[in-house]
C-alpha cells in the first residue's frame, strides 16, 4: 500500500509551534513480594497432588504476557513439581496468539524467556483442541474445546497474573479462569469464546465453558499472580480448581487499587512509544488509555482522551500490531514493522475487529503532531493537554505539557524540563533544567 509522504501532505497542514515538557516521575505507593521466586515453590506445596501417581504428568499451562519474572516463576514450578516426584510438561496457553502455529507459540514463550532449557522442562506445543461439549450461553451454543496436549496429562495446572480485562468488566476478567478457557482452548476454544462473549457477555460465557472444563479435564488448580503498580508481583497464591470463580473477584479488586494508570484524566493528546503483546493482549491496556472499542461493551468513564499517536512496536510483539486501531495516528515507521498475518490471526479469532484497523498514517512524527494538533481544533500550546509515555506499561516516568502539571497528583513529581525537536521528522527531546540531579 502506498502512503503520502512530506512532499505529498505538507502543504494541507500548517505547522504549530509545540509546548514545552515536564519529565516526570510518577511513584504511588505500591506493595512488592522480595521473593516471589521462592513464594511460588512455597504455594506449589499447597497443592493437593496426592491423588497422583508418582511419576504422573503434570501439564503447566504459561504464556500470558508481559508478566513479571514469569520465566522464573514457571522455572520455580516446574522445578518443585519435579521433586514432589512427578513429570512436568509445560503447555502455551494462549489462545491464538504467535499466529495460530506452534511454531508461533513458541517463540512468544522464548520471548517472554521460557524455552525447554530455561524452565527443565519438554513443552509441548501442538495448536490440536478436542471438543469437551456444547454449552448453551443465553441464546447461542458454545462448543467448549482443551488442548489435546493438557488432556494428555493427568492433570493439569495454570500460571497467570489477574488483572483488569482489555474487552470488558465484571468480578472474573482476565486471569486463571480466561487461561483455562481461552488460553488452554487454543485457536478453536478462542474463537468460539470470544464469537460467543461479543453477544452474550464475557463472563457468562466464561462461567459455562469453565464449568465444562472442570468436570471434563484433569484441572487441579492455578498459580495467581496480582502485579503492582510497578509491574512486579506483589502477591500470588494457588487456586485449587473449583474455587477460581470464588476466589478471583477478591484477588482483581486488588489487582484494580494496583494497576497502572495515567496520573491525569482529561487528555487532549496521548503519545505512545510503542505498543506489543507483552504489554497488553491489546497493544495498549485498554484500561489505561479508557478505550475497549468492543460490540456490547461500553468504554471505561476515564480517562477521557480526545486523540492518541501510537509511534511504533516493540522488538518482542514481533509484528503483531494488534491494538495499532485503538490509535487516531501512526506513523510510517510503525506501519512498516506490522506483520499482518499475525495481527489478523489475533482480531479474527478474537472477533475485536477495530484493532487491527489502521488509523491514519503520517509520513514522520513531525506531521503526525502537527495533524493532530490540527484535529484537536482550537489548538493552542499553552493549554493543549499531551502525555507522552513510553507504553502503558511503563508508567513511572512519563512526559507531560506545561498545561498538565498543576494538575499532577502528590505522587508526581516534576524532575526536569525538555523541548522537541526533530530529526529529519523524528522527535527526540532536547533537556533544558533538571530539578533532580538523579533523573
């Protein structure tokens, strides 16, 4: 496809003079867990395995994103359920992430550090699901499908961090019943998922195909992981099967009073560095940026942001730009690292069509701010709103326009100041006083 380039575009949009930046550190205060390494082995003792036999499989399904120390974690599992005397395997449980291929699947667990070195374990990644049943979800029939390779073992036990949902709300959102259904359904159970959930709601859908899968398979429990506001664990537990559904409300309401946000609410601009899979299953969480844009699931209240610049991806997401529609404006350099074969195996088996659209997509970061200062209207830089991040994960240190920093919450503080400028229409920040010589 060809795009506009300057010469094409630069006369129709007139250039604006841009505000100054505070730096900014933003440090709420937050709960850390010194060894969740050593945690982990601990809870695994917790686990009621008694009922196997020694020497038994053990399926450990692992692969959600972005989760802190998760290889070390998956590791400390696979390790301690070895000593207990049986025969671990690890599965990716993921859905149809890594382009719906086992090849796929496991170059994101090498990604998030998890390969058959790493963790002492085989992993077995075949995409095959067998259908358990079919459920009725309020006026449509769900087939409920499992990994072939979880069914294979004698039980079966999942890792996953709890946390808000990018697609919808309610008192089970993502966590270790999502990874048993959609992670451990695998291309097939993800699909009837979330074609389901989009017309009968998410957590009834998920209530009725775990129900299935808990009398049907070898599942005995989970690993719960609850993140801080820094993205480290801060707590985890195991979950015996059965008591996901009564145990995670609890665990997510505190996963909410702990999770990344902007410190502002009302944004006119927001610039994003870079969006991936291993930040959020959107790109973007959408909580963070107040955007699910899903059929039959209203947007969060806040924050309330007019435009958003997505300006690339991460190394990691390897091409999956999934998310990349959740912006107004790219730019050309991010268009070119999308791998769309990957990004459309995500939003067709996800049914969330308007993240993998493309927003508009200017030649270079000059005339991408230029235009949207433009499409804000009546843009002046003394008032207009902007913050700049890194990705909605990383939310410590962020940038912010002049306009934006009376209304900094106590957990703000303002650590120096800097101007843009351009790079052959590449932004990059030029200091012009710190106020903290550790910044």
């Amino acid at each position: 496809m060809e795009f506009p380039d300057r010469r094409d575009v630069n006369h129709l949009i007139d250039p604006q003079p841009l505000p100054e930046f505070a730096r900014v550190r933003y440090e709420p205060r937050t709960e850390r867990l010194d060894d969740p390494v050593g945690a982990a082995r601990d809870e695994l003792d917790v686990l009621d395995l008694d009922g196997l036999p020694a020497g038994a499989t053990v399926a450990v399904g692992v692969g959600s994103r972005g989760i802190d120390r998760i290889d070390e974690v998956a590791a400390a599992v696979v390790d301690r359920i070895a000593e207990r005397g049986f025969d671990p395997v690890v599965v990716p449980a993921m859905g149809s992430h890594g382009g719906a291929t086992s090849e796929g699947q496991r170059e994101v667990l090498a990604a998030l550090g998890i390969t058959e070195e790493t963790v002492g374990a085989p992993i077995d990644a075949r995409m095959a699901a067998e259908e358990l049943a079919t459920v009725s979800v309020g006026e449509a029939d769900m087939p409920v499908y499992f990994s072939e390779a979880a069914l294979a073992a004698d039980a079966v036990l999942v890792v996953n961090r709890v946390k808000a949902h990018t697609n919808f709300t309610g008192p089970v959102e993502s966590g270790l019943a999502k990874m048993t259904v959609v992670g451990l359904g695998k291309q097939r159970g993800a699909k009837s998922f979330h074609s389901t959930a989009i017309a009968e709601g998410y957590v009834e859908t998920l209530t009725a195909a775990l129900d299935v899968i808990e009398r049907e398979t070898p599942l005995i429990g989970g690993l719960a992981l609850v993140e801080n506001f820094e993205e480290e664990i801060g707590h985890l537990e195991v979950v015996p099967a059965g008591s996901f559904l009564d145990r995670e409300p609890e665990l997510l309401e505190r996963a909410y009073e702990e999770m990344p946000t902007l410190p502002v609410d009302d944004v006119d601009l927001l610039v994003v560095d870079e969006i991936g899979k291993e930040i959020s299953g959107a790109g973007m969480d959408t909580n963070v940026i107040g955007r699910y844009r899903v059929l039959n699931a209203p947007d969060p209240e806040t924050p309330d942001i007019d435009l958003i610049y997505v300006r690339g991806l991460t190394e990691a997401t390897k091409g999956n730009g999934n998310g990349i529609g959740l912006a107004d404006l790219t730019r050309r350099a991010a268009v070119d690292q999308l791998d769309m074969k990957k990004t459309y195996a995500n939003a067709l088996t996800s049914g969330s069509l308007s993240k993998s659209k493309l927003p508009v997509v200017a030649p270079d970061d000059e005339f991408a701010l230029r235009t949207g200062a433009a499409a804000l209207g009546g843009y002046d830089p003394e008032t207009v709103r902007i913050v700049w991040i890194r990705n909605t994960e990383d939310l410590g240190q962020l940038r912010v326009s002049d306009a934006v920093v009376d209304d900094l919450p106590e957990a703000a503080r303002v650590v120096g100041r800097e101007t843009v400028a351009f790079d052959d229409g590449t932004a990059r920040f030029e200091a012009t006083t710190d106020r903290d010589p550790d910044a």
